[in-house]
C-alpha cells in the first residue's frame, strides 16, 4: 500500500494554532465516539503539526558529558541522581 501525501500543511504559527483547536475539538470527543475518518483525519493533523514542530523547534543533542549522562539515565529510566561538582 503506497503511503498518501498528508492533505495538512502548517506554513505559520497561525495556521499551526487553528488546527490545533481542531484536533482538540476531535479528541474531546474521547477515543470510543470518533469515527475511523476522524480518527484519520486527528492522525493526518497531528503529523502535520510535528512537522512543523520539528522544522521550526528542533531539539538538538546534548554536549555536555552531563547532558549527555542525564540523557542515557532518561532512556534506560534510571532514577539515581549524579552530583557533578
């Protein structure tokens, strides 16, 4: 199955907030009372909205020994605490 071009895309911070009151509005509805074209169409937004996200706020990798220590400790979910002086 051939993946289909996304119908939303977020060019500025306005259009970005309006279909994110959209998707709100949908997802208010609560997962059982959507229907299969809405439940696509809150897929279709949401990654268009990440698009946007990601072009404009990328998140960059840390540097620091002790960024890079915390990161680790994040994705293995470890809780102890390092102290670097």
């Amino acid at each position: 199955m051939a993946a289909s071009k996304n119908k939303y895309r977020v060019t500025n911070k306005k259009m970005y907030n309006i279909l994110l009151a959209e998707v709100d509005v949908l997802m208010k509805k609560g997962s059982a009372n959507v229907t299969t074209e809405e439940s696509a169409e809150i897929l279709a937004i949401a990654l268009a909205l990440q698009a946007y996200d990601l072009k404009h706020y990328p998140i960059t990798a840390p540097t620091t020994l002790e960024g890079i220590i915390e990161l680790k400790m994040y994705e293995k979910r470890l809780n102890e605490k390092f102290q670097f002086d």
